[in-house]
C-alpha cells in the first residue's frame, strides 16, 4: 500500500495543499486550497448555483454550502437569490475576490512551476495522462 498509487496521490495532495497555503500565508493571503478551489470556478464565471459549485469542485452539498459561508465571513463572496429560481442561491465574487484574483495566481503560478523543476515535458505529459486516466476510473467507478 506505501507505494501505491493512490497513496502516492493522497500524499502528494496533502503536501500541495499545505505548500499553497503556506505559500499564501507568508504573502499575507488569507484563503486556503479548498476556497482558492471555488474562486478559480467563479473566477471563470462568477454568479454560479452552490450546486454548480460543489459539482465542479467534487465536493459535497454540505460541505460546499459551509466554505461558502466561511468565505462570505472574509467577505470573498456573495450569495444572493436566483431570480428564476427562488430556492436556488447564487454565489458571486466580491470586489475583494475580484482584486486578489492576480495576486494569487501570480503565486500559485510561480509554486506550480517550482514543482515540475528537473522533469521533462515529455515525463509530465505521460503523467498527466496517467492521472486524467485514473480520474475517468474514479468517475466511471462512482457514477
């Protein structure tokens, strides 16, 4: 089990999430992995459905629905009723989110990069290909 893959891959997610958040706090950016996570998805497209939110980042509803609400506390974002569906919320970016967004992924740019230091392209393509294989089983396995 030590050297399997999906050890291999809970560690490695585990270090670069703490990297990235140890990253963050010495610029004095207050979010974590799981809330950079969400400001990526709105980033793209802000004034996303919590369910949206929760499909994209592979999270469950509850858990989603309580990182927003922490993430409204530091007031990263926003939720406001969907006018064509009042039992649906919406969640947007605040202007704060708005302005971190190149700040942080300046670094997360710069970490990421550090990462792939002594391998070549062709290694990381084989990788990659690796894990979007093994995460089209994981899918294919829970659906």
């Amino acid at each position: 089990m030590e050297n399997s893959i999906g050890n291999m891959i809970l560690k490695i997610g585990n270090n670069l999430s703490n990297y990235i958040n140890k990253s963050f706090a010495n610029l004095d950016i207050d979010i974590n992995v799981q809330q950079l996570i969400l400001l990526m998805i709105l980033w793209q497209k802000d004034g996303q459905r919590q369910q949206n939110l929760a499909d994209r980042s592979s999270k469950d509803k509850t858990s989603t629905a309580r990182l927003i609400g922490n993430m409204e506390k530091k007031n990263l974002v926003d939720r406001r009723p969907d006018m064509n569906d009042n039992r649906q919320k919406l969640v947007f970016l605040t202007e704060k989110s708005i302005q971190l967004k190149y700040k942080v992924l300046s670094q997360l740019r710069t970490d990421l990069q550090g990462l792939e230091e002594g391998i070549d392209r062709k290694s990381l393509d084989i990788c990659i290909q690796v894990l979007n294989k093994i995460s089209h089983n994981l899918k294919k396995s829970t659906t």
